[in-house]
C-alpha cells in the first residue's frame, strides 16, 4: 500500500508540476523587415500552403501529403513536406515586403476597400472558421492576411500600371494580349448527353468527328456555325438517343469568346487547346475536345482585338498577366532577405500539427 501511496503522490506532484508550467505556443515567429508576423499569420501562410500540396499530391490525410513525392508549380519534384515549409516562406516573405512598399509608396485602403475587404472575409469566415479555429487561425489574421492580398494586388497597379513608377508600355500590353489571349467561337457536337448519361462509342464518336470535319469545310466564319449546328445536331441526336435537334444549337453553340490560355484548357483538353494557340486569325479546324465541352469541335479562331474589346478594356488582365508572377517573386525576394525569423518558434507550428 506504502507503493501505491508513493506512486500517487509522484503522478500528483507531475501533474501539479505540469498545471505551473502550461505549455505556451509563441505569438509572433520573428520579423521580417519591420513587419512583426504573427502567429496567425504563420499559420495561414503554412495552412494555404498545405492545402496547395494537398492538391498536388491528390491526397487527403495530413501525414500522406508531407510524406508525398510530389511535382511543384516549376516541375521539381519535392516532397509535400518541403513543399509546404518553403511556401509558408515564401508566402511570409511577401505579406512583409508588400507590407513595407506599399506604406512606402503613400498606399492606403479606403473605407469602400475596407467595406469589401470585411465583406469577402466574412463569407469565408463563415463556411470556414472551425478548419480555421482548429489550426489556430483567428478572424483578425485572416482579415490581416485578406487586406496584404489586396494590397499586393494594388501594387501591380502602382508600379507597373499607366500611372505607375516603371509604367509597362501599351505596345508590351498589346503584344502580351495577342500571344496570351484567344477568341473563338465553336460548335460543339458532343460524344456525351449529360441529361441521359449516355456516350457514344468509338464507332460512333468516328462518325461525329467525320460530321465536324465536314462542318468545317463548309465554314468560312462564325456566322455559318448557326446554320451548321441545323444541320449536324439531329444527326448527333440520333446516335445519342435524345431527340437532340436543331433547336438545341444554343447550348452547343460560343460566340466569340475570348480566354487565357488556362481557360482555353479546361474548355476543350490540353491537345486541342495547344492546335487553337497554334490556328491562324479566321482558320476553322475540327477537333476533338476531352476538356469540359467533350466531343467533336468545328472551331473558329478570331482576333482578340475588335471593335468592342481594345487594350484598355484588356489592360488589367494582361498586366496580371505580365507582371504580377514577377511582382510576386520580387516580393518573396525583398522579405528573405530582410528576415529575422525565430527558428524555434516555427518549430512550435511543425505542418504535422495541421488539421487538414
């Protein structure tokens, strides 16, 4: 009994032990600049980081994406737990150097700003706050973090826009548009019915490309895709089943539509969205689309400039387009190399501790 009394009276003086010496987390992780990062702000960072690996490694346990060889946005590959250290960085570095260049250069929110601002974070807040909570993120950083957003994105203006310091000539912008941006218009004859769920086999897929490269040679513009959609939906229809006829060309029809590059892709595949970048101004192709709209495609490809769309109504995006990565690496590059990070208190934030 004497024992057990001893072996008591040992947990309860450990205990008592640990209730004096509450294990404490840092609330700053050093400095960058004179920018002091918090805590919260750490671990957004870390937290945006990880959620950037997790979709690179097309996994979903926490352990499994720091484990994983994965493929960054440069083609290295890298393991997800590096990956997440070096962009927690990486996105620290920038929130302190966009901090300092745009008080240096007279920036200021304005209340319609801080209105939008507060707006937007409120929303993700909402659907977010227990992931945010769990991970030891407060509504405050998340409102510090949207605000440094918006502010990097102003600096893209204030440096490089027409009114700028190192102003981007309208003869760059132009170019950079009509290398980046596409027009197009197209007809879409579909290997799939989404209401039926029903696709057409490989026979039958053969047979609707045949109809779309018949499109085509009778296509001179966009104006004749109307009356190739008449002509060329029923027969589609048949082989689908669903009835489909010339009453349906609206949905299978874009006029003029006018994307980057990314967009482009996700409409009609990697392969048929590199023959559209490579297609003359007025050049119509058939092509098979494995992108969102998947089946046969009679495309029209048009100029990106008209009489409605001109450099100004195209100057934010390709500015973005131009500079804003560059910005971005400027910035990453100005916070590393005024940092004073405290290592250990990182440490007490290791990425294994994220609730994914």
């Amino acid at each position: 009994m004497k024992k057990l009394t001893k072996i008591l009276a040992l947990g309860l003086a450990a205990a008592l032990l640990l209730a004096g010496c509450a294990i404490k987390t840092p609330a700053t992780v050093g400095t960058v600049g004179d920018t002091t990062i918090t805590a919260g702000v750490y671990l957004l960072a870390q937290y945006e980081a990880f959620v950037r690996a997790k979709a690179l490694a097309s996994e979903t346990d926490v352990n499994a994406v720091l484990k994983a060889t994965i493929t960054d946005e440069d083609g290295n590959e890298t393991t997800g737990a590096d990956y997440v250290s070096a962009k927690t960085l990486e996105g620290v570095y920038r929130y302190a150097a966009a901090e300092q260049k745009y008080a240096e250069m007279g920036g200021e929110l304005s209340e319609s700003d801080l209105a939008l601002i507060t707006e937007q974070v409120d929303t993700q807040w909402e659907s977010m706050e227990d992931t945010y909570t769990a991970n030891g993120i407060g509504y405050q950083s998340l409102m510090a973090w949207a605000e440094n957003s918006y502010k990097q994105e102003a600096l893209l203006d204030m440096l490089y826009g027409q009114d700028g310091t190192e102003p981007v000539s309208d003869a760059d912008l132009t170019a950079y548009a009509e290398e980046n941006f596409f027009r197009f218009s197209y007809l879409l004859l579909p290997y799939f019915d989404m209401s039926t769920f029903s696709t057409l086999d490989e026979d039958q897929q053969a047979q609707v490309l045949e109809m779309a490269q018949e499109a085509a040679g009778k296509t001179t513009s966009s104006e004749d895709l109307q009356a190739m959609a008449e002509e060329y939906l029923p027969q589609v229809g048949e082989l689908l089943g669903n009835g489909m006829g010339a009453d349906s060309a609206a949905n299978y029809m874009v006029t003029g539509a006018l994307v980057n590059y990314d967009t482009l892709t996700s409409y009609l595949g990697e392969d048929a969205a590199g023959q559209v970048k490579a297609m003359a101004e007025g050049e119509v192709r058939a092509l098979e689309s494995t992108g969102y709209n998947y089946g046969a495609v009679v495309v029209v490809k048009e100029a990106v400039f008209n009489d409605t769309t001109t450099l100004d109504t195209l100057r934010d995006d390709a500015l973005w387009g131009l500079k804003y990565d560059e910005l971005q690496q400027q910035l990453a590059d100005e916070g590393a190399a005024a940092a004073a990070l405290d290592q250990s208190a990182m440490n007490t934030y290791s990425p294994r501790k994220i609730k994914g």
